[in-house]
C-alpha cells in the first residue's frame, strides 16, 4: 500500500479542529491506516484513491466523512485569459495526451507548497508508475508574459531553457545527459525524434514533459497563481491527475479556471445512473433514494434522486469509480460497515475435500506413527541440489529470481529431508523425519503437479533392510501399491536401492544414499530414504483434482 | 526402620543372611547381579539402617604391561635353562630371552642365589644354584586371578612393582554386614517391587508386594523420541476441516499460472504494477500448461479491460506464463467452469512473491481462499461468513474496515481481536466485480475471502518471525502443541 506522510498542523488547518481519535477512525473507514509520526502523520492508503494521498486530498475526503462538507466541492469557476494550443500531429506517437488546470488567488505557504510538490512526486511515482503514464508540472505564472499557451513536439536543437536548479540555458539533449532529472527519465524519451515541451506562443518555456520544469516558473511559498499541466501516454489517468493536483490546490482556498485548449477533445465528465432496488440488492439494505443521495454526498458526489434512480456526476479525480459497484461501495462506506448487521445464508452445499488431500492425510498420519517426524518447507528450491533421480523430468523454473538459491520449483521433496538431516545431526539417534506435499516438473513438454511422500531415517547405521520394512509399514497404512525394480538410483549406494514402480509406472525410490553425497552435504552419518509420487493431479475441466 | 526394600535389596539381604562381612564382590558373586545393582542396593539397604558399612583402605595389585608380557620371571627362565653350567654368551642367546630381560634375569638370579657366575678356561660360566619359588608364586598367583587385594601388600609385590612387573594402587573397601537385630526374614515380608512384571501376574505374586509411589512431576522425564506431524500443516487442516463443516468444496489449481487467470480475468489491468517483473516471477521454461481459456470468455475478459479501464487489451500478455501470486487464480478457474449456484469451494494453497526473505515475508506462502455463488447473496452475507468463520476459529471480536482489491467491489478487510497484539486482520473478501464475474459467464453475485492462515497460525502460536513455519529444527517442531488443541483453547 502506499505511504505518505502529512503534516498534522496543516491537516488542522484544513479539518478544523479534530480529535486523533476521530482522526484515525475516519481514515481506517477511508481504507487507510494512521500512525503518529512526531509532528506529522504517517499514512497507509489503498492504491485505489491516489486523490487522498496528501494533506488537502485526505482532509476533503475525512470532512465527506465527519459530514462537515458534503457533495463535490464548489471550487469557484473563475474567467481565465489562458489558451493552449495543442499541436496534436507533432506529439502523436511520444506523448499524445494532455491536460491543463488554472488555479488562482491561493493563500499559500512553505508548509502549502510543500504539500503541493510532495504530492506532485507522490502521484509519479506511485499511479503513474515513475512518469511513464503522465507527468505533471506545476507553474507560477506570474513571470509570464504571454498567456497563450502551447504544447508541442520541437526539435531538441529548438528547445532551449534554464532548467530548475540551473543557472544557465540549456538545449535539450544537455538537459538530459547532465541534469539530474534528465539523467532519471532520458529513457522515457528514448528513441523519440522531437520531444514534447510546453510553452508560451513568445517562446517562454515551462518545461519539458515528463523531464524537467523551467526554472522560469519555478513556484515558491510567495506563488498564488498555478498553472497545472499535465502530460501523458494514458489519456485517462493523464485527465485525471490534472484534476487531482488542481482540485488538492483549490482545497487551499484558490478559484479554478478552465483554459480555452484548442486541437484536443475535453474528455467529459462521466454520469451514472444508480438504481436503489441495485444498491439494495448488492448491499442486502433497505436504503432509501434519501439514504443513497446522502451518503454518496458524504463521499464527496453530487447526486440526486430521481424516479426510483439515483443520478451521480462523477469528477474525473475519483479515477476509482468504473462501474456501479463502485458506488454502492461509496454508499456502504459512508453508512458504516460495522452498522451492517452479518447475515449468514442457508446455502444447502455439500463440503468436501479433493482426493489428493485425503491422500496426504493418510500418509502424515502413517508417517508419524511410524516415528518420523514432519516437516514444512518451501516449494521454491535452489539449483544446488543432489542429482535427479529422473533425468527425463525438467524443473519448473524462473527467470527473474529474487535470489539465486529460489529460483525453481521443487520436483522432489527428499534433497529438503537431506537438508534437514543436515540441520539436526546432533540431535539423538535414529533421526526419522518425513514431509508430504506438493511438488512441480516439467514431463514430455508438460506441466505436472502431484504430492509427494518422502520420509528418511539417519542413525549410526541406516540400512535398506529397515528403511524397507519403514515403507512397507508405509504402504500398508496408505493402501499405496508399489513395485521393486532393482536398477540403480542417482546419488544412491550401488545395489542398495531400487526404482519403485506403481501401476506400471515410475514412482519413486527407496535405498541408502551415497556417502559421497552424504560428504558433499555436510552430513556424518547414513541416511536410507524413500520418496514415492501419492497422486498426479489432472486437469478436469480448468481445475485440477 | 523405613518400610519396604526392594527386590535387588531383597537379594542382597539374603546374601548377607548367612552373617559374617561381606564385601561388595563377595556380593556380587552371591547374587549374580552387576556391581551397579548391588552397589545401590548396598546403598538403599544402608539408608534404611539394614546393614553396617564400613569402609577401609586396600591396595590392589595388577601386572603392568610389562608384566602381562612375561609367561615366567626372566630368572625362573635362566634357571632352567643354564641347568649344571652354559657359557654367558651362549646362554645370552640360546635362552629365548630379550636382551633387557635377560640382563634383568642375570641380575636378579644372581642377587637372590639361584644363579652363579663362575669364570673358566672357556670364559664366563652361569649355572644354577638354589631354587627360589617365593617371587614367582606371587607372580604365578597375580597372573591367575589378574587382581589381588590386600590391606598391606606383601614384601614379594613390592619387589615386582621395584622392577615394574606389578601396579599397586590405592582402593577404598566397602564391606557390609547385617546391622544388628534385624531380621531377613521380617523385612523381606516388606519387599517392594519397582514395576509389575509379566511374571507378577502369571505366579499371582502381584497381590503379595505393593509398588513404591511414583511422584509425577518431580522426576525429569522429558519427551519421548517420537513421531509427530507438523503444526502448521495442521493447522491448515483443522481451517479446511471447519470450511467442510461449513458445506465448502475443495477446489485446486496450478502453481504455474497464465497471467490470464492470476489477472486479466480478475480484472486487474495488464500494467498494473503487481504485473511487472519485480513483483511476480516469470516462468522461463518451455512448457505447456492444460487447457487454455476458452476463446470466448478471452474475448470478454478483454473487452472488460477496455472498457473499465481504456486501453488497448493485448492477448499475447494475458497467455504468458508465471507463478500464480493469490490463489484468487483458483477461484476465477472455477467461475470459468461455470458451476452450478448455488455453491461454496475453497482452497488453501501455496502463492508466490518475489520478496527477500524476513520475519515477515516467505517468498512462497499460504493462502485460503472462498467463493460463495448463488443468486440474491449480498455483502451482508458475505459479513456474516467472515464473522463465522472467525468465531469457528475461536474469535469472538471482529470488525469490517473498507478495503481495495482490483478484483471485488465492496471490499472489506476483516479485523480480530487479539488480547495482545490488538486488531489484527484475518480476513480480507469482497464480492467479485461485474467486470470479472459476467465475461466468465457467471450471472449472479460471487462472495469471495481469504483467512490469512499464516498470520492466524502464528498468532496461535505466538510467533513472531514467520521463518519459524518452515524450520528445519526437529525440536522447534516436536516441542509444539496440538493444533486442534491450540485452536480449540483459543
């Protein structure tokens, strides 16, 4: 989950006054979780509203919560002189979408901005997946001179501006091979002919998406006036996050404004019709059209009550709500999980479980009373590992390791009881253990799951005679059919093993390991096992059994 | 006088019957018992005041390795051998001794006056001169019994030991009589027996002795070495023993998962980041895995993703291959095989993560997983299955928090409450979103949860690194309770 870390002070600020208490149950209801950091707040928020993730983001949704506003906030819809021309053909195919907010006459400051800027970074990294679905800027546009805006691929050679934290002009490619940022995101830029840059018809740059601002409008804690643009390869997040970063701005107190875009489709604002008998029917309720009208306004919506339905317009920053589901999950939310009272159904199912489990049932239990002792490991393994008694058998491995001791899945359970004998050597004599589960291979070009049976007894000396009488004990108890083939194992004493065969075909292995392979591991005493295959799964319909 | 002796003290008894001292050998050979039992019956008998000990000091005489070499004294050798007279040289080596024996045999048989040494025309003549047995009886003695004992050792030993024939070393003697006044006969009537034997009860001799009380709980009995199945495997199966209980079919998948399934038809959007590299692993073997999904429900699933999330669905994407990260894969199998409602399945099974390895994380765990299917179910039932389940599993206090997963909307995050670690979560669920359910051809509400089994397992345990569930320590999991019991003292 994602986390951020808001300043308490400001939240006040934003809230009103509010208890921790209060505080904390509001955002455990917004899905979040809330730790006291010194003067801040430390906060764990779901993925799914990347709109809560900073101070006045979090304080809109908290007071929809406490009911201390409710319905989409009324930013006030102020003139703007601004228009961006948007030169679609030399963008198309580097990055297509944009957006551009205006947001004017915030009383801002250090504390302000820093929220602003933090959660500016916070959606890039986070939602946008480090500023390859969109990059937002935020301007002062004070310094400009123009207001008639541009967005358009140039030529590298064309696009020269003083960087943030430059001091100088730069050309684009200097830009990318010697700034910091330039450095990070060059390769969002990679094999592109022109780059995208953002500027006024006078040629004062604001920057350069998704690399770096101008210094030029660089904004500070003395900025009133933004410019939010955003640019970006989905045009549904890049419309999004526009709205996200102005409407959290107008939370402190500024008037937004729609530039005049010429050259790019204004994506609309999306309406859904939301039957009651619907949200009734999904939440088990008996909610009124009132009911629904007021909790959805408590989740920050306009909507309205007509003819059995509820009418809901949806702002662009809720980049959640896809589908009904979605807002019925907004009503129930609002309405208080914990005042829904659990009922169970009386389904009339039958309850089971899969042969396979039974299985592994009767050979734990037989395992145990024979003396052995069970153990649970992992089904990732590493290469380092006695030889395949079946050479013919492939593993089932991956490319992308986390580390190179996992890196495929185990098709055998007994080099883990070889570790394990390793592990407990000390411990008294005879050490018995087993472990029954599953295990993956790869045969003739197939993927195969089966469980296994493995069980191996270490004393000062383990024959074949009793680890034979151990499975044959095994073999009563479990009903297992098995067949000696006296035909040497890999990594087994020569003549003191066999191939088991059950049905007619290969199963496993019993005998006494090869002291060379006893050596290699570490291990000082003699080890006689058996490993047997209890079910291979098939694939009945899509499922396995 | 404490009652009751026991039977290897009755032996003893009887052995000292006759009166007289006896020592702890003499014993021994009386009772044919080993030392160890007659020493603590000795031991027993004194404590109850049965018998006089006392103790004194002896010295016990053993041939040194040199000793135990030599068949006779070199000098008892020599006698023999020169017999009326044999030149020196001669005798040196014709008589079978080594050199350092026979210079010792010369030496000694001269002192003690059984050889002589005369000079003559053809040089140095030895012969014989008187016989002298009391050394070599000593010797012959020691050499037949191996050990003598003695309260002071007689002078021929002391001649031995000064020429490292013989040891002499230092004992303490124990030798024990009756105590006076008592009677065997009395306290053999008080003989206890330490266990009951077969033959106790074949003869009927059980209903003539008692056994002594056993205290339970002073002695230091520890565990038994002894089979034992795992705890965290069972409790995985007391969790899917109450999901049967609760009418839930056991349902399995693949570990090797399409990105279909573990995805796409969850509805999770293929540049989702739990969908790169660094979070999932990428199978990189050549292999085939079961039926593919049907061409139909691709298509639909497909046109969900465009739809809810805009953009361009890729198909090539959705059929490569990994390892599944939520048994979740499982459930979306089985609305693909469109049962019939109402139902209930679950499985409980491994998932992967590309995690480092801590006390928090295994790059492969457990998960249990339930879908419930049937028309008119609401999140209210859902509610009431999680609040179920938890008091199955002993948890009395449970509350819902909002929750988001891609795949269910409303979504919720169950909490328990535990008396020290405060809420937990245990169970998340939802109920599945349209955009899964209806592509798979399913067209009523499907309640779906999990329990995190790993994180119940360890708070029944009280564990607090999640490395202990796959130790390779045979103590850490011989030592474990129950997992039956564990959950039914929750």
């Amino acid at each position: 989950m994602p986390t951020c870390r808001i300043s308490s002070s400001l939240l006040r600020k934003l809230i009103g006054d509010v208890t921790p208490e209060l505080l904390e149950e509001a955002v455990f209801n917004l899905k979040g979780e809330m730790r006291v950091s010194g003067k801040d707040y430390e906060l764990e928020l779901t993925s799914d509203r990347p709109d809560m993730m900073c101070a006045s983001g979090l304080a809109r949704a908290v007071k929809g919560y406490l009911g201390v506003e409710k319905g989409e906030p009324k930013y006030v819809a102020a003139d703007t002189d601004f228009t961006v021309r948007v030169d679609v053909s030399s963008l198309s195919g580097i990055r297509p979408y944009c957006d551009f907010l205006v947001v004017k006459g915030v009383k801002a400051d250090a504390e302000v901005i820093g929220d602003i800027l933090a959660y500016q970074e916070k959606l890039h990294s986070t939602l946008s997946a480090g500023r390859v679905k969109f990059a937002i800027g935020v301007h002062d546009y004070s310094r400009l001179q123009s207001h008639a805006l541009v967005y358009q691929a140039r030529d590298p050679s064309q696009i020269v501006f003083t960087p943030l934290n430059g001091d100088a002009p730069m050309n684009a490619n200097n830009i990318l091979t010697s700034t910091d940022k330039g450095v990070e995101y060059a390769h969002l830029l990679k094999g592109c002919a022109k780059y995208p840059v953002f500027a006024t018809e006078e040629g004062e740059v604001l920057s350069m998406p998704p690399i770096i601002n101008a210094k030029l409008t660089q904004v500070s804690e003395n900025t009133t006036d933004f410019i939010v643009d955003v640019t970006g390869t989905d045009r549904r997040l890049t419309h999004a996050a526009c709205e996200m970063v102005a409407y959290n701005i107008c939370e402190y107190g500024g008037a937004l404004c729609r530039p005049a875009i010429t050259g790019l489709k204004v994506v609309p604002r999306r309406k859904f019709r939301l039957s009651v008998g619907g949200v009734n029917r999904l939440l088990g309720t008996s909610f009124t059209a009132k009911d629904v009208v007021e909790n959805l306004s408590k989740s920050r919506l306009d909507a309205a009550a007509a003819g059995g339905a509820v009418h809901v317009n949806v702002p662009g920053y809720r980049v959640d709500l896809i589908d009904d589901v979605d807002l019925v999950e907004d009503v129930a939310v609002m309405a208080g999980y914990n005042g829904f009272t659990p009922e169970r159904p009386s389904l009339a199912t039958i309850g089971g479980v899969q042969p396979s489990t039974r299985l592994a049932s009767a050979a734990r239990n037989s395992l145990a009373s024979l003396g052995f002792v069970e153990f649970n490991s992992l089904l990732l393994t590493s290469e380092n590992q006695p030889p395949n008694p079946f050479p013919e058998i492939g593993y089932v491995r991956v490319s992308n390791p986390y580390s190179k001791e996992l890196n495929r899945l185990r098709a055998w359970l007994y080099p883990g009881l070889l570790w394990i004998v390793f592990r407990n050597q000390t411990k008294p004599k005879p050490l018995q253990v087993y472990e029954v589960g599953a295990v993956a291979y790869v045969s003739c070009g197939e993927y195969v799951q089966a469980v296994h049976a493995a069980a191996a007894i270490s004393a000062n000396t383990a024959d074949s005679l009793t680890v034979e009488k151990l499975f044959n004990s095994f073999c009563r108890d479990t009903g297992y059919r098995a067949e000696f083939e006296n035909i040497h194992v890999p990594s087994f004493i020569r003549g003191r093993s066999a191939y088991l065969k059950s049905g007619g075909s290969a199963a496993g292995f019993i005998g006494e390991v090869d002291p060379s392979v006893l050596v290699e591991m570490g291990i000082d005493y003699p080890v006689a096992l058996f490993e047997v295959e209890l079910h291979k799964m098939a694939f009945k319909g899509l499922t396995l059994t | 006088m404490s009652a009751g002796v026991t039977e290897t003290e009755a032996m003893v008894l009887k052995a000292l019957g006759g009166g007289g001292e006896f020592s702890l050998d003499d014993l021994c050979e009386a009772t044919r018992l080993p030392v160890a039992s007659v020493s603590s019956a000795v031991e027993g008998l004194w404590s109850k005041g049965l018998l006089q000990r006392s103790e004194s000091k002896l010295y016990e005489v053993r041939l040194t390795e040199r000793g135990e070499k030599l068949g006779k004294l070199p000098e008892d050798v020599l006698y023999e051998y020169v017999g009326e007279g044999v030149p020196i040289d001669a005798a040196k080596t014709g008589s079978g001794l080594s050199p350092d024996d026979f210079k010792a045999g010369v030496a000694w048989g001269l002192r003690r006056g059984m050889l002589r040494l005369t000079t003559s025309d053809s040089g140095r003549i030895l012969t014989k001169s008187a016989q002298k047995r009391d050394l070599s009886e000593a010797f012959d003695k020691l050499r037949e019994k191996g050990r003598l004992v003695f309260d002071e050792v007689p002078h021929e030993y002391m001649d031995l030991k000064a020429r490292q024939i013989v040891e002499v070393r230092e004992a303490s003697s124990v030798r024990v009589r009756l105590a006076q006044g008592v009677s065997v006969h009395e306290v053999l009537k008080t003989r206890v027996h330490t266990a009951l034997t077969h033959r106790d009860i074949t003869a009927g001799s059980y209903s003539r002795f008692t056994l002594p009380p056993y205290a339970f709980g002073s002695s230091e009995a520890t565990a038994a070495l002894r089979g034992k199945r795992h705890f965290y495997k069972e409790f995985i199966s007391t969790v899917r023993e109450i999901l049967v209980s609760m009418g839930f079919e056991e349902m399995l998948g693949p570990y090797m998962e399409y990105e279909f399934w573990n995805f796409d038809a969850l509805f999770v959007p293929q540049n989702h980041t739990a969908r790169e590299e660094h979070d999932s692993y990428a199978v990189s073997s050549d292999v085939r895995l079961g039926p593919r999904p049907s061409r139909e429900a691709a298509l639909r699933v497909g046109r969900a993703h465009e739809k809810g999330w805009g953009y361009r669905w890729d198909a090539v994407a959705a059929g490569r291959l990994v390892l599944r990260s939520h048994t979740t894969a499982v459930s979306a199998r089985r609305l693909a095989e469109k049962p019939t409602a109402p139902f209930k399945y679950f499985t409980i099974d491994r998932n992967f993560r590309r995690d480092a390895i801590d006390q928090t994380h295994l790059p492969d765990f457990d998960q249990c997983e339930g879908i419930v299917g049937g028309p008119s179910l609401t999140f209210r039932n859902l509610l009431g299955f999680l609040e179920a389940l938890a008091s199955s599993l002993g948890i009395t206090k449970l509350r819902f928090k909002p929750s988001y997963f891609p795949f269910t909307e409303p979504s919720v995050e169950g909490y328990a409450y535990h008396g020290e670690l405060g809420w937990i979560e245990v169970a998340p669920g939802g109920v599945f979103r349209p955009e899964v359910t209806r592509p798979l051809g399913i067209k009523f509400p499907v309640l779906a949860w999990g329990i995190g089994v790993t994180r119940l397992a360890m708070v029944y345990y009280g564990l607090t690194d999640i490395r202990e569930l796959i130790t390779q320590d045979l103590d850490a999991v011989v030592s474990k309770e129950e997992a039956s019991a564990k959950v039914a003292h929750m």
